[in-house]
C-alpha cells in the first residue's frame, strides 16, 4: 500500500477523529477511547478513560444488544471509586440540566451531542484520571472528553451559541478543531464504552490541561432503546503539573469498512453508492464522507469482510496501551507494528470482539517506535450477526460502510504513547 503524504492525512482527519469514535471509538468510541497504562502497583491500571455505572445485557457472540452555553464545573462531593493520591483534587463536570436526546435526521437513531465544559483550572495543571458516569446507560453509546485549548474556547462558544438548547450536534468531529486537526495526536482526554469504568494514569503519567481551557463532552446516543433524559458527568482527578509527568497522546488508526450484503440477499442500500448516500443523509455530508475519505488515507477500495489500514510513524515514541473499536457487527481487530517486516509485533490481539468490553489493553513493557516504522490496524466483520442480534432486529441489510450510528460499522485502532 502506497504511503500518504502528511497533507493529505490530515486533510480526512475532521471527517474520522471522531471516536471517535476508540472510542470507540462506538458509534464508538472507548470505552472507546479508554486507555490502560501498564501502571504502578496498586493503581487501578492505567490512563485516562472513564467509567460506566452499568453495561447492556450481553447478546450472542460475546455482542453487546446495542443500548447500546454558561456550562460550569465545581467541585465533586462525592467520593471518587480510589482514593485521592497525593496531589490530586477531583472535579466533576456535569451538564446543568436534563438533555433529551433526538435524531437530527430522519430516519436515523443516532445523536452526537457536544456539551462544552468549564474545569474551572487556574493553573497549569495534568489530568491524571478520568471517570464518565452515563446518566442514563440505555442510550448512552459512548462518551468522548476533547480538550480545548484556551486559544479555541471562542471558537467552541461560538459552536455552542449556534444552536437552541444545551450544547450542539456533531456528527464527525466536534467542529472546535480546524479540519487539519490530527490522528497522530488526538485532543482527546478519554472516553467512555462499554466495559468502561474509572481509570487512572501511572504515576508518571499526565494529560496537559492549560489554564483557562474547557472541556468538550461528546455524548452518542443511541435512540434504539428509545429517548429518554440523561445527565451524563464526567469526574477528573486534577493535579499541578509539576513536570514530573510524561505526557501521554492518543493516536488514532482508523481502518475501512466495506461489508457487503451476503450473497442472495437484496435490497435498496445493497448498492455501495446508495449504502454512502444514505450514511450522508444521516449524518451530514462530511461525517458521511468518511468512508471514501479512508480510502485517501488507506489505499484502493476492496469489498471484503476484513480491512486493513497501515499508517507510517511520524514521531518516535513508546506504546504504553492499545485499544479497538467497532460495532455489533465487529468480529475481531488487531495493531500490528511493522506488519510483514522482520521485527513485526502484535500490539493487540482481540480474536472474538465483545462490544461490551471496550476497555483498552497496556502494552507492558512499552514498545518503542520510530519513524520508518508502520503501524497496521486489521478489522473483520461479518453480516451473520444480523441474524443472532437483537439490536439488529428488523434492521434491513445494506452495504455497511463507515458510518456513525449504532447500526453502521467502524474500525478504530487507538495507541496511547509518550514521547521521548
């Protein structure tokens, strides 16, 4: 596969950041974008993700049934699920009110919603754990927390102006970061999927969080279980940044998804250019470009259950966790480093794929990369599990491609490294 240039990664990175869909990432991402680190003894393992208060009911396959402006912070009281360790304060952030979910589009079942966040820090400071408490689980698809640095906080106000009611929708990205904003270094804080629940950084670890930034929630609802309120909250543990920390990033490797329908089965989106119009409709045309934009980023288009997409390293670095995100549909995902070469590695193996346990997997000890290396995220999915999900129930086969919803597909491979 031939390699692209920078430019023309970052030119698809607004249209796949998403999961992000991790995390997940979801239809992510993360938890889709949760990340394990190997961690120190007695921490609860690893880096920032965050956490759910309850999991879907679990399906065939080990597959989840798919339940699958002046916004402030203050100070939690409550109890977070660990101990405090020295230095760390814990800040909640919380929407101020009820927010009821709704599709934008119909005949979708799917709504991203952004909720911009104030952390109220003062002072340079480092995240060093993240907990994401769903208000209501049964819509709750996944969270994701982006940062947003205080030179773009009138760039998120004016998004989060732009629209009636509590915060703004935002399929594909949330809008804040410019479309050159990157995979290889993600804003993301964390996320919340399935299979997720507090996580804390190794003590040598941290999220820079610059004075004066906020925090954008990203919440996907999933409307298949029906639209009910929720007040989803995200928990942070806070500490000085004293320089002691590495900083840890997100890089985010997103892959294909090209499923067609099983043979004799028929029907309108069995058409890949009718199954891609019909994810632009849902989700608006730039979210619903994803699918041909990744074949700028992956290589030649090829209909077959299993995708693969390999990016080189632009930075060295060392792989402290791994995560994967995919849908219902999802059978197996694997990151490889340096596939087919002499010092090939597995960075993670996931075989049988369980929607429910989304949470990411520490890479101990780390693996370093460097530029020149590749990194390689492999996904298979497979039409039959439309037959043996409920969530899928009545919904008709079409051509799966990259989509948002629920019931569309991702392939997301997420690594958590420091730098050097």
């Amino acid at each position: 596969m031939k390699r692209r240039s920078h430019g023309t990664r970052r030119s698809t990175a607004h249209a796949v950041v998403t999961l992000v869909g991790v995390l997940l990432l979801g239809g992510c991402a993360g938890s889709v974008a949760s990340v394990d680190d190997p961690g120190v003894p007695g921490d609860q393992g690893g880096a920032p993700a965050a956490a759910s208060t309850s999991t879907p009911a679990t399906t065939a396959q080990g597959h989840g049934a798919g339940h699958g402006s002046g916004h402030g912070a203050a100070t939690s009281p409550t109890t977070p699920a660990a101990p405090l360790r020295a230095g760390e304060r814990s800040v909640t952030l919380t929407m101020p009110q009820a927010y009821t979910p709704k599709a934008p589009a119909a005949p979708g079942t799917d709504d991203y919603r952004c909720f911009l966040l104030d952390p109220e820090v003062r002072e340079k400071s480092v995240v060093t754990g993240i907990d994401v408490l769903p208000g209501n689980p049964d819509v709750v698809h996944h969270v994701i927390l982006f940062r947003v640095p205080p030179d773009k906080v009138a760039r998120a106000e004016e998004q989060d102006r732009g629209q009636a009611g509590q915060g703004w929708t935002c399929f594909g990205g949330t809008g804040v970061e410019s479309q050159g904003s990157g995979l290889d270094d993600a804003p993301w804080l964390g996320a919340w999927a399935p299979g997720g629940g507090e996580r804390l950084l190794a003590k040598d670890l941290g999220m820079p969080l610059e004075p004066g930034s906020r925090i954008v929630m990203q919440v996907h609802y999933n409307l298949l279980a029906g639209d009910q309120p929720d007040t989803t909250a995200a928990r942070l543990r806070v500490a000085p940044d004293d320089g002691s920390r590495k900083t840890l990033e997100t890089v985010l490797l997103p892959g294909p998804v090209e499923l067609p329908c099983r043979p004799g089965r028929t029907g309108p989106l069995c058409a890949r250019p009718a199954a891609v119009a019909d994810v632009q409709q849902r989700f608006g045309f730039a979210a619903g470009s994803t699918a041909n934009a990744l074949h700028l980023l992956c290589g030649e288009l090829r209909a077959t259950p299993t995708q693969s997409c390999t990016r080189p390293v632009t930075q060295a670095g060392t792989i402290r966790a791994t995560a994967g995100h995919m849908h219902l549909l999802g059978r197996s995902i694997s990151i490889v480093v340096n596939k087919g070469k002499q010092d090939e590695q597995t960075v993670l193996d996931l075989p049988v794929w369980d929607f429910d346990d989304q949470g990411s997997k520490p890479v101990t000890p780390g693996v370093r990369v460097a530029p020149g290396d590749t990194l390689t995220v492999t996904c298979r999915h497979d039409q039959s599990l439309r037959d043996q999900l409920p969530a899928l129930a009545g919904v008709p086969e079409r051509y799966v491609v990259w989509g948002e919803g629920t019931t569309d597909e991702m392939c997301l491979g997420i690594v958590l490294m420091t730098r050097p």
